[in-house]
C-alpha cells in the first residue's frame, strides 16, 4: 500500500492526520475542482445547508486547502454575452471561508458579470478573510503569487487563464485575471522564488478541451516551460472531466482534476471528479493522492470511498491507483 493510501486513510480520523503531518514536518496541500454556487449548492447555502459538508473531514485534515472559484461571487454587474454566465451570493462566502484558506480566480466565468462585480468579489474575498490567487485589482496584482507559510515552508501559488474570452483579463489599472503569456509565466515562477522567497511554486492553470480526457500538446508544451522555469508540481482544470497525470522532470503535471460543485454537466465523466493533495517538503512534492468525488445532476459532490483513483510516491516514480477504504 502506498504511504499516499495510509495517509488519507486517515481522512475520517483527523487526530491521525494532524500528528502524522506534524511528527515530519510535511505540509499536505489539497486542491479542489470547478466550484459553481449560483444554482443549486447557492439555494442550499439560502436554507441554512452546507453543499459541501460530504468533504468535511478531508478538507480540515490538511494544512492547506484552495480550490477553483468557477463563478463570480457578487451583487452588481451585467451578464456577458455567452453561452453560459454565473453568478453567486455573497452568503457563500461562510461555507467556502469553512473549508478552504484561498480561492483560484483565473478562468473564464470570473469575468461573466464584467469588472464591476470582479472587482466587488475582491473586496468581498478581503472581507471575508479568504485569500485568493491570479486575479487582482491590476495587472500586476494579478500576477503576483499568494505566498503562504506552514511549518517553515513558503508555498507560492499562481493562477492563470488560457481560455476566452480574454476580456476577462486584468489591465494595468482594471481589474481582472492572470493570462497566461508563456515569458510572463517564465518571469512569474521566478520571482515567486527570487522576489517572494517562496521555497515551493505551484501554478494553478485553466486550460485545455471541454470532454478531452487527454491534455493536448498545447498544455503539455506549457507544463514544460513551468516546471524549466522552477515550478515544483502543475495543477489543472477547465475541461470539466480528469485528464491523464504525467512527470516531467520528477515534478508532478495533474492537468485537469475535472469539476467539484457543478450542476452544468451532460455527462457521467463530468459528474465525476477528483480531490487532490499534495504532500509537499523542502524537495518539492513528496507524494500526493486522490479522493473521487461524485457529483449529482444537482452539481453536490459526495465523497466516494470505494472509487480507486490516483496516488504516486517520490520513492516509487510512477503514478498508480489508490482505494479509499
């Protein structure tokens, strides 16, 4: 059984979690999929009723807990001409402050009510206490990482966007998204090491084909230049189902964990998707594992204990598949 295994057979003791991470002084870092509150999970956070409670025990076991915000979370604004516009409640904002510490805003349905309500999400984030990451009100705090310490590690994290529209991105005085440039990126990762101190970089990319459960080479060129140019693992979503895992350079490259809390799906690939933690120490990205997370066609994830899903060692090098019992 891999170490990644026993450790989130823990998940539901939580007092096993804490002492294992606290006697090596690892740091484990979770990352959730698309999060949408504008619908459904939105009504039940009106009646008083947590969306996300199913995951619980699995977000408080680890030091650091961020996640995809797939809508705007705002009052004001005019929806875009798209396809598809979210929006949701500030009364979210409790139940995503509950479970997690920082916030992904680079992707494009942040902007979908324009940047009056982007830039009311920010201060409203700033209130509530939830750190975020790739947006800001310019274009250079959109581009700056957020840097987060635990037991000594600082963990930089940058979040960039690859699909349209690109309106949505941050100008030099108005409010948006991080886009990804590749130098941009190249000079990002630098800095959070140079500049912010940071001893772990993990950049958060939307990125890719909606359905595709490969990564295209576009993405595949990308992870390279990130991982040449410092960073420690590549976290991905957007294409609203898992894509495959791949190493490169010994640094980990998840390019899509798929959707979390969605009620948008129109297929089974789409109402299933993963829950990633990284174990992270002073050599980058120790192991991490997966939990599978099931998604009603009310977009409510549940945890899946029984689903195998994948987990890889530094000590092993491939990636393999772990159970949740």
């Amino acid at each position: 059984m891999r170490a990644g295994l026993h450790r989130w057979g823990c998940v539901l003791l939580l007092a096993c979690s804490a002492l294992a991470y606290a006697a090596d002084g690892t740091v484990s870092l979770l990352f959730a999929g698309d999060i949408v509150l504008d619908d459904t999970a939105g009504d039940m956070i009106a009646r008083g009723e947590d969306p996300l409670a199913g995951f619980s025990a699995v977000f408080a076991s680890a030091d650091i807990r961020i996640a995809n915000l797939e809508c705007v979370v705002a009052t004001s604004g005019s929806a875009a001409e798209k396809n598809f516009t979210f929006r949701a409640h500030p009364r979210t904002l409790p139940v995503l402050k509950r479970h997690f510490d920082a916030l992904a805003l680079a992707n494009n349905h942040s902007g979908d009510f324009g940047r009056e309500a982007f830039a009311e999400m920010l201060g409203l984030l700033k209130q509530a206490g939830i750190a975020q990451f790739g947006g800001g009100n310019n274009l250079s705090e959109a581009h700056t990482p957020l840097v987060i310490e635990r037991k000594g590690l600082r963990i930089a994290l940058l979040g960039y966007n690859e699909f349209m529209p690109r309106s949505f991105e941050a100008d030099f005085d108005a409010p948006g998204v991080a886009w990804s440039e590749d130098e941009q990126v190249q000079d990002d990762i630098r800095k959070a090491r140079t500049v912010h101190r940071a001893d772990i970089v993990i950049p958060v990319m939307h990125w890719g084909w909606e359905n595709e459960r490969t990564a295209d080479e576009r993405q595949r060129q990308l992870a390279r230049v990130m991982v040449d140019a410092g960073a420690d693992a590549v976290i991905g979503g957007h294409p609203h189902v898992t894509q495959d895992i791949e190493h490169y350079r010994g640094k980990p490259i998840i390019y899509s964990v798929g959707n979390f809390v969605m009620k948008e799906t129109d297929n089974d690939n789409q109402r299933r998707g993963w829950v990633l933690r990284l174990t992270l120490d002073k050599h980058g990205v120790r192991d991490f594992d997966t939990r599978v997370a099931q998604i009603s066609f009310d977009g409510v994830p549940t945890l899946d204990l029984a689903a195998a899903s994948p987990c890889w060692n530094r000590g092993d090098g491939g990636v393999g598949l772990c159970r949740g019992e």
